[in-house]
C-alpha cells in the first residue's frame, strides 16, 4: 500500500494518477479484509493492536477513495477550462 502510495505521489495529474491510487484503494481494502479474517479466527471481539489496524485500514481506504474522487474533479475542471480557453481562440 505504502509503495502504490510513494508511486502515485511521484505521477502527473492524469490517468496515471488515478490508477495508483485506485490500487492503494484496493491494498488498503485488502489489509482490512485480512485483519477481519485474523479477528474471525480468533472469534472474539476485535481490540487491542487489532482494533487498531481495522481503524488504519477502513481510514487509508477511505483517504484513497476520497483522493481518487478529487483527482477526477480536478482533470475535469482543467478539461473544462481548456475547453472555454480553446472556444476563446
């Protein structure tokens, strides 16, 4: 998750960009699908260290979602403000 991260951090506003973080979307799901399987072997309640990574996992996977809605945003407004730019000339 943490290298998808560093890799996309490195790439230009794009396609690129979105495809990084729509895998650091899906290691931070995977993460926490493990961490619930860890939990259901176990079969208690989560707490402790355990607790605490489900907590780190749903919020990357959240922070990654929320960044890949806001880089889509971001290239449509560029779109559209080359579009009026371009209508312009």
């Amino acid at each position: 998750m943490a290298a998808n991260y560093r890799a996309a951090r490195r790439v230009q506003l794009g396609a690129d960009l979105i495809a990084k973080l729509k895998k650091v979307e899906e290691e931070a799901d995977e993460s926490m699908l493990w961490v619930e399987l860890l939990e259901a072997a176990a079969m208690s309640a989560p707490t402790g260290p355990a607790k605490e990574l489900h907590g780190l996992c749903n919020e990357a996977t959240a922070l990654a979602v929320a960044a890949v809605r806001t880089t889509r945003r971001r290239i449509r407004t560029r779109r559209a403000q080359h579009a009026k730019g371009a209508k312009r000339l």
